[in-house]
C-alpha cells in the first residue's frame, strides 16, 4: 500500500483510483462495508482510501479529550490488511477547512488526486461549516467528471455501527459490543515502554504502553490477547491487562499494562498489539501487596478459563 500525504504533488501513476472519504477511525463493520462497495464499482481502478490527518476533530478542538480508537499507524495497517492501495492522507488545517463544498470537490478529488469514483456514507458531510451532503457530492461528481456512489448505514444487533457507538461500548466496559461493530477486536497499538517495573516485584512483569491521544476504555482489568508484532518473541499470547491509573501507587497518568501467560522475555521498545476481550473488573485500592497479589492471581486465573474460548 503507498500512502500519500500532500495531494498537491503526486505521481501521475498514484492518480485515478476509486476511494472511499472518511475518517475511518476503528475501521469498524460500517467502513468495511464502504470499502467492500469501493471494490465492486472501481472497474480495475487501484482501490483508495481518502482520509485526513490529523483528524478534524483534532483541529477543530484540540483540547478535547481524547476520542480516537487507534492512531494513524494502526489505521493504515488495518486498511492494508483489506486491499486498499493508495491511503490519501490528506493533511486536515485551516486551508482545507475554509474549502467550500465544491472547492473541496473540485480542488482536492477532481485536480489534485483525479479520483474516477468516489463511495461516501450517506451521512458523509464536507466542505466549511460542514455544508455539502452526500448528494452534493454526487451532484458535483456528474458535473466534474467523476462517479459517486453513497453508501447505506450499516446496522448489527448492537444498532447503528458508528464509531461514536463503539467508543460508548468501550466506555461502558464492554469490548465484546465494540467488537460486534468493529468485526474485530478493539486494539490498543503501540510500543511497549519502561515502566515502573512494579510488576516484577509482584512476580506479575506487565508490557506497558502509552494510551495518550486514544478514547480511553472503561478503566479496570480485562481479559486480553496480545500479539507481539516483531523480534525474537513474535506470536500471539493470552494475558490480562490493566487499563488507567493505578490508583493502588498514586499514578495518574492512564496506561495499558499486560501480563502475558507463559511468557518470558524483554520487550521493550517491541510493537505489541493488545486486543480487548472482557472487562473483569474496575480499579481498586487495596490494603496492601498481599491483598493486591492475591486479586491478580484471582484476575488472571478468570482471563485464562474466558480466554481458553476465544
């Protein structure tokens, strides 16, 4: 997959694809569905990916709280993973912004990337103040010269897949709804980094990651499956985790720290990729270590009877 991130200079060869808009954060059900309409009508076209980065919730306020549920990374390796070719990257600030609706059609997908068609959601809004729909777009795709086609809502048991929804479900602790919107599970990505190394004191050793600039899930303890993506020790492995600030040591920047079963080693600086399976429970101050050991034998002994099905 290329990834192309200034739409104002690209190689002929990376123009003329057939690309689904949209922010594409989670890469839940509906976006797969989008991309999976993309296929069909591209009639040979490499299939695209027009995205924004950062994402225009980022510009337009940047001091709320953090809301994305994976980062550009893990966005793009997702995307790869489903086909797509080319990941427009286009870079979301004031000047894209100000683009009226048609200014947006015709500057960034007629000029700039040549796009043949383009698969939108029937929600999809664009333009300043958010103005053009996705019948404008369509509107604008007959007259410029390039084909559109709009996509349904993607509804499952949980109701509308949407990312707002699966950002609720995390919220609420419960991943396995998250996962039914996302068709997968919902994945935290990232580097492992030094800790405190207060989990090999306890006999528990945890991969700790940053969750700075995610919509943080429920904090608590939850059953996990890690994949360690590189190195010596890459493959798959059962654990628990422990997600916020460990109220237990007065921390109170929020993280992820997993205990992989059956796992020895050294993984710092490692990408690792942990997948939410169950919430077990919520953070907790306990009396002492011992109280504290002993609830993480309990919690782990739980993972690994849930996670021996999954």
């Amino acid at each position: 997959m290329r990834i192309i991130r200034d739409p104002a200079f690209i190689a002929d060869t990376d123009r003329g694809a057939a690309a689904a808009i949209g922010n594409f954060d989670g890469v839940h059900l509906g976006h797969q569905a989008v991309i999976d309409l993309t296929k069909s009508v591209a009639n040979g076209a490499p299939l695209g990916i027009l995205t924004f980065e950062p994402h225009p919730r980022d510009h337009f306020a940047p001091d709320a709280p953090p809301f994305r549920l994976m980062n550009a990374a893990a966005k793009a390796n997702r995307l790869e993973k489903l086909g797509v070719a080319r990941l427009y990257e286009v870079p979301f600030n004031a000047a894209l912004a100000a683009l009226t609706p048609r200014e947006f059609a015709q500057t960034v997908i007629k000029d700039r990337l040549g796009l043949t068609h383009v698969v939108v959601g029937q929600d999809f809004c664009f333009g300043k103040d958010r103005a053009g729909n996705a019948d404008n777009l369509k509107d604008f795709g007959a007259e410029m010269g390039f084909d559109v086609t709009i996509a349904p809502m993607l509804a499952t048991t949980a109701g509308n897949v949407s990312s707002t929804a699966i950002r609720q479900a995390l919220t609420d602790g419960t991943p396995r709804a998250a996962a039914e919107m996302l068709g997968h599970w919902h994945r935290i990505d990232g580097p492992v980094i030094k800790g405190d190394q207060r989990g090999r004191d306890l006999g528990y050793p945890t991969a700790n990651m940053s969750i700075d600039g995610l919509h943080p899930p429920k904090f608590g303890v939850y059953a996990v499956k890690v994949d360690v993506l590189e190195g010596p020790h890459k493959g798959s492995y059962d654990g628990a985790a422990s997600i916020g600030v460990r109220p237990m040591f007065g921390v109170n920047t929020p993280n992820c720290e997993s205990f992989l079963f059956d796992f020895a080693g050294d993984l710092y600086g490692t990408e690792i990729s942990v997948a939410l399976v169950e919430y077990l429970r919520g953070e907790e101050k306990f009396d002492g270590l011992d109280a504290l050991i002993t609830q993480m034998d309990a919690d782990c002994a739980r993972a690994r009877d849930i996670l021996k099905d999954v």
